[in-house]
C-alpha cells in the first residue's frame, strides 16, 4: 500500500547516482498523496541540483514503479535554499544568504581557480551566485572572469554595484585599483579595505533577490585577511583546497586549525592538480604524489570533495576569462566541479537553520508521470 511511511523505507534502503552520499532523499519529502491510481510526490532538496533532477526523476520512476507497479506518479522536485546560522555578534549581510570561504594554508594550489569554478558550477546548477575576491594584495578573479577591465559603479555613492561575469556577482579590490598599483597595506589597512567592500556592495542586484552564496576566494596563509573574515564577516563555511603535495598539506592543516578556533565549520576538502593529463595523449601522472586529500579528510574527519586533475585546458580558459563553467557546463571537467559544488552545500544541510534570511521554494521541475 502507497502511504508516506513506506515511501520512506523504501527510500532510506535505496541509494542513487550522483546523489550526495551524506544525505537520504527521504529526509526531503514534502508531501505524498494518492487519488485513485494516480500518486503525487513532492521533494524539496536543500541544494541546488539542476544537473542531477532528470536522472534522478527517472530513478524514482523506476523505483517506485518496481514497488506500485499499478501506480502513475507524478513527481515534483524542488529546491529550498535556505540560510545557515553563523557565529554569534556578526551582523549578517544584507542580501546574502550564505558566504562560503575559499582558503588554503599555501599559495599555487589553484584555489582562486576552483572558486571562480564552483561560484559557476553552484549557478548552473539552479542557485544565484556571488563571488568576492578577498585577496587585497594579488586579485586575480577579474582577469579569470574575463572582465579585468571593467569599473563597478555607485547609484547612489553609499554602495557599489557588483559587477556581472557569466551570470553571477562579482567584486575585487581589482576592479577599483590599477593593475599595475602595488597594493602596499599593512595588516589593519587591508581588513579594513575589505571589511568596507563586503559592506558596501550592493549584492542581490541582478536578480533583485538574496545571493544563495557568495563564494569567497581568500589570500593564502592564516594572517590578517582571514581573521577579519572569521571575526567580522558572517562566514558560514569553509572549504580548504589543497594539492597532494607534502607541502601543501602541512598548510593547509594550519588553516583547517584555524578555521577550528574561530569556531568556523570547515565543509570539505577539495584536492586540485590530483593528476597531470597530458594535452597530446592524455597520459595521467601524479606528479605531486597520491592520496593527500584522503589523508587530510581521514586526520581532521572532514568530508573529502572531490579530486581535480591539472590540465591545460583549465589554465588556458581562465588566462582568456572564459571558464570551464562559462564555455561548456556538460564537458567532463565542467560536471566534476558540479559534482563537487552539490556535495559541498549539500553538507551545509547538516547546520542549524537562520530563517531570518528567507528561506521561499522555488521549483526546479516538475515531472509528469511516464507514458
């Protein structure tokens, strides 16, 4: 017999392909009804997951036909983005649902290429998406989003205006200085500086409505830059990048201590440079060493993201300003950055809710029954 409890024993005892492997779909169910032979099914996932919706749907097809064979259902799915609860006595910013911070402990482990592509790969996948580029003394997200040369503006000289890259927000101290200018700040001067564009960017323009999640790249190391995010800005998350290189896990075990004691939940740790495919006949080699990423999610107890290869093709698309995300969502490196962005917010699931931030459903599809 169809009723919601063994909809949900079904579903608990059930796994499903690219599904995030920390959450059970049965914990989404809104609704479930039947009218005569006809069973209505509602589910509203915590994350984004465009990418994911029509093979999951035909999943659930094949599931439930297999155990109502005599049924036609009609499944809805859709997402409820909400807020996360951040550290006591820091005000929220206005617009933003969630602020994810970017770090690593070492400087060359491709980190602001992996926050430039999981800020694309979370607004394919059906969120709205902002970027910020935390790193006051060498910004570079400009010249990855293709839009070094562009000047943000002021309606009303008390706020800037993000600027738009590709479909998300975007905002760096690069867009407001010369390239060329040597950004000669102390400590205090920097976190001041970006302190003030947190504040006074105008987030949520483009489609008048809170970001879903600004992803913030931050600077390397574990000095003032970070702490000011930690202590002044409602950081929800973190994500720590690292390569498998020695090196860069002795860092980036600093920054995961850090994040530890400013009480900062780090979400996962994403491997870059994994492998090196060779351009000519794409010959994999661990030129960095093997294992790293795995090591540090065992150690801290932290989920590891995802591995990613080094390739040229990476490289090449950010120096143009055209971005894997950008160019082509469906290619194979492109839906690995998704796969990593969904199980990266889906594990933001597991922290307590702010409502206070609005928390509305939105469809992302609905699905007719079979033929």
């Amino acid at each position: 017999m169809f009723e919601k409890e063994s909809l949900d024993n079904l579903l608990k005892s059930h796994s499903f392909i690219n599904f995030p492997s920390n959450l059970k779909i049965a914990d989404f169910i809104h609704k479930a009804s039947i009218d005569k032979n006809l069973a209505k099914v509602e589910i509203r996932l915590p994350f984004p997951a465009d990418g994911i919706i029509s093979s999951l749907n035909n999943e659930l097809q094949d599931c439930f036909k297999a155990e109502w064979p005599d049924l036609i259902f009609d499944i809805a799915i859709k997402q409820n983005l909400v807020a996360y609860e951040t550290k006591a006595g820091v005000d929220a910013i206005k617009n933003v649902k969630n602020v994810i911070a970017i770090a690593s402990g070492k400087g060359g482990v491709g980190k602001s290429t992996t926050s430039v592509n999981l800020a694309l790969a979370l607004q394919k996948e059906g969120a709205t998406v902002g970027i910020l580029d935390a790193d006051i003394y060498g910004p570079s997200i400009p010249i990855m989003l293709g839009i070094a040369d562009a000047k943000p503006v002021s309606e009303d000289k008390k706020t800037i205006l993000p600027l738009n890259a590709h479909n998300i927000e975007a905002m760096s101290i690069g867009f407001l200085v010369d390239e060329k200018q040597a950004m000669v700040w102390r400590g205090p001067m920097a976190s001041s500086a970006l302190q003030q564009i947190v504040r006074d960017t105008k987030w949520g323009t483009q489609k008048n409505g809170a970001l879903d999640y600004l992803i913030v790249d931050l600077p390397p190391g574990t000095g003032d830059i970070q702490l000011t995010m930690a202590q002044k800005i409602p950081v929800t998350a973190a994500v720590i990048v690292t390569t498998p290189q020695d090196l860069a896990l002795a860092d980036a075990k600093k920054a995961i201590t850090m994040f530890d004691k400013v009480k900062i939940p780090v979400m996962g740790v994403i491997e870059n440079m994994s492998t090196h495919v060779c351009s000519e006949c794409g010959h994999q080699e661990a030129i960095f060493g093997e294992g790293g990423g795995e090591s540090l999610s065992s150690e801290y107890q932290i989920p590891l993201l995802g591995q990613l290869p080094l390739t040229m093709s990476i490289r090449k698309q950010l120096d143009e300003g055209t971005p894997a995300l950008a160019v082509d969502p469906e290619s194979e490196i492109s839906l690995s950055y998704r796969s990593i962005a969904r199980n990266l917010v889906a594990h933001l699931s597991k922290l307590s809710k702010d409502f206070s931030k609005g928390t509305g459903a939105i469809d992302i599809a609905t699905w007719k029954p079979k033929e």
